[in-house]
C-alpha cells in the first residue's frame, strides 16, 4: 500500500480548517493544519517535516501567506503550494509573485481544490 500524501493546510477560518482537513483526511491524506502563519512555519521549519502539498490562506494572523509561500519555495523549491483567498481584487498578484503554483478565489467547491491537489502531486 502506498504511503499517503502529508499535506498542510493553514487557515485562520476555523469553519474553512476545519473543512478542509476532514475532506483531505477522508480522501487518504496526511493532513496536519494550523490556524495562522507562525503555527504553519513552525511545522515547515521543523526537522523532521516534509510536506507533498502546502495549501495557505494568504491573510493570516502573525505571518502572511504570501512570506508561507515564499519560505517554502526558499527552502523547498519542489513543493508545490496552492494559495486560497477571499480577500482583495488582486490578490492572485501577490501569490504568484511569492510563487505559489495556483490561486483559488473563495468560495470554492472542495472537489476544485482537490483537483488541483492531485495535478499537483503526480
């Protein structure tokens, strides 16, 4: 049987955490989550994380996810990471320039997210 994807997944939106790790979890991920910037970093900086998926919100408390995405891409270019959002008319600019692999505007149906998720991961 082959190992499942870990993903992380950082949201400040309890409800939208939520949602998200018992999809992902249901599906056969690793999920591990944290509700804002600084929590996320301290599981991608710990020693022994290696994530297949990233996926952040880009407003968050204490770090933003645009610096989330940024720091991934530095320390680990091949990850790919999907950034979400509800905030701003063109936060797509912000994210692609911290070079995170794709942007989905919220509200977004899961079955999208998840689409993207596995193109990701092949």
């Amino acid at each position: 049987m082959k190992k499942p994807f870990k993903l992380l997944i950082i949201d400040d939106s309890e409800e939208i955490l939520t949602a998200l790790t018992n999809f992902f979890t249901q599906k056969n991920y690793e999920v591990t989550s944290a509700a804002n910037g600084l929590d996320g970093l301290k599981y991608i900086e710990a020693k022994d994380a290696s994530f297949d998926l990233v996926i952040t919100d880009l407003v968050l408390p204490n770090i933003s996810g645009v610096a989330i995405i940024s720091i991934v891409k530095k320390k680990f270019p091949d990850t790919p990471v999907i950034a979400i959002t509800g905030w701003g008319e063109h936060p797509e600019s912000l994210a692609k320039e911290a070079h995170a692999d794709y942007v989905l505007e919220k509200p977004f149906k899961l079955p999208e997210l998840e689409a993207l998720a596995k193109k990701l991961l092949k």
